[in-house]
C-alpha cells in the first residue's frame, strides 16, 4: 500500500523531475527479467539530488516509525537500497546492515553485511518493487540470520498482482512512498505522457510479462 495520496503524488513528480523515471512508449527498455517496458525506474539517481533525497530519506523514516515502531536495526537491500537505507539509518540513530543478493564467495562469505544480533528487530528498505521476489529473497536472507522482519518501505512499486501475491504469502507487509498510479496520475496531469502513450502504459500493466511494443 502507499503511504499517502499527497505523498505519492508528491513523490511520483520528484522522480519524473530528475529523470529517475523514464517513460517512452515508442523506444522500450528491456529489462534484467528480459521483460519489455515502456517505463524503466533507477531510484540510486535520487542520491544525486540533496533536496529530493532529504524528501525521500525524511519521509521513509516518518513510515518506519508510524508503520512498523522504532526498530532495532534498518536494512537497505543492496545495491540500489544501500544508500537510501544508510541515509533512513542514520535519521533515525539507528544500526545500518544491508543485504547482498547471495553470499559472497570469499573471506568469512556473509549475504548480511554489517553487526546484528539474533532477535533484533529489522525495517527492510528497498528502492524499487517490481515482482517481489529479490526482496523477499532479501528478507529470509534476514530470517536466517536469526533476526526479526517486522516490515518493509520502498520508494516505488510498479503495484503488479504478482508481487502483492508473493508479499501476502511470505506475510511481509509493504508499505510505499508512491506507485505506478501514482506516477501515470502524475504524468498525464503535467502533460509528460499524451493519450497514445498513456493506453499503452496501461497495456503494459496488464500484461508486463509478454508485452511487445
């Protein structure tokens, strides 16, 4: 779920400001899954950006606390999150670990970097949701590690009933600074998108897997 209209809408008009959302419905991107997209999301640009990521780091903390409680520990999943984690770690005063996405092969071969102790409590914070499933390979990376999930804060969520499903399943609650309805509300009220292109953004959305420009 978002975490509040004006948030979202707010948010939305921030990433497509600084090009850290690209919609281009004739020139598709394709992404790591090999899916074809109209819409391609870098959240790491947000970093460049002092004023936008004081906003994104300001109101991610405000979520994990209203939302989930002061935890114990923040979690950024690395790499796109490690950076934005450690900026919502440290407005909270609280311990930073993050998440590789598998072990490493050499030296004491950690997937959780950063000192935890079994029980503490843990806020996962992700850049981007698209399907789910690197996230949530994030959160039994955690579990395993003994440590206790109470929740997870992303930026954006293309909002795809598969990841909803995936995130219901594994009982994770997920909460969101803004999403895809958000970003298309967004870019059709600043002119950003026309008609053509909004159809076939909500093309895509139906059926993301095997769309074909």
């Amino acid at each position: 779920m978002i975490y509040h209209n004006h948030t979202a809408k707010k948010t939305a008009e921030l990433l497509l400001q600084i090009n850290a959302i690209k919609l281009n419905s004739k020139n598709h991107f394709t992404w790591a899954s090999g899916w074809n997209s109209p819409i391609y999301c870098d959240n790491r640009m947000i970093l460049s950006f002092p004023e936008i990521r004081n906003f994104v780091k300001e109101e991610l903390a405000k979520i994990v606390v209203e939302k989930y409680g002061k935890p114990d520990l923040i979690a950024g999943v690395a790499t796109g999150a490690i950076g934005i984690g450690m900026l919502v770690a440290d407005a909270l005063n609280l311990p930073f670990i993050y998440v590789r996405p598998e072990p490493k092969k050499h030296g004491r071969q950690n997937q959780v970097e950063g000192s935890a102790e079994k029980g503490q409590k843990v806020v996962v914070i992700e850049d981007l949701i698209s399907t789910g499933k690197s996230s949530l390979q994030a959160v039994d990376a955690l579990i395993e590690s003994g440590l206790h999930v109470v929740g997870m804060v992303a930026i954006f969520s293309y909002g795809f009933a598969i990841a909803n499903q995936n995130f219901e399943e594994a009982k994770v609650p997920l909460v969101t600074l803004s999403n895809y309805d958000s970003l298309i509300v967004q870019a059709v009220e600043t002119n950003y998108i026309d008609k053509t292109e909004l159809q076939t953004l909500q093309d895509w959305r139906v059926q993301p897997e095997t769309w074909k420009k």
